[in-house]
C-alpha cells in the first residue's frame, strides 16, 4: 500500500502539474490537443487526486477509483 501512496503522491506532485502546463501552455495552442483532451486530463488528475485521499479511508474504494 505504501508504494501505491508514494507512486500516487509522485504523479500529484510532480508529474500531474508538469503535463498540465505542457498541455495549457504548448500543446493545447500548437493544435496537438483539443480542449476536450485537455478536460479529459483535468477529470482523471481529479480522479487520481480523489483515490490518493481515499486510500486512508477506504483503500478498496480507491482502485476502483483508478480502474475507471
């Protein structure tokens, strides 16, 4: 379990904000990504963020949460 926390806490920490500005500064105005590509990204970051805090609670929960 703690090497589910860690690997969550890497993708909320640095990854998750790194593609965030890559997709908002870059990709999204060269046309690469569409804005719906980008509300995608923003709903699983939202996802993944959500599993991250119910890992606490109710670690069950939180891989459904990644599976879908």
């Amino acid at each position: 379990m703690a090497d589910i926390v860690s690997k969550l806490w890497t993708l909320i920490d640095l990854q998750i904000p790194l593609v965030a500005t890559d997709m908002e500064t870059y990709l999204l105005k060269e046309g690469i990504f569409t804005q719906d590509d980008l509300n995608k990204f923003k709903e699983i970051s939202k996802s993944i963020k959500r599993a991250y805090y119910a890992l606490q609670r109710d670690p069950e929960d939180a891989i459904k949460t990644l599976k879908k």
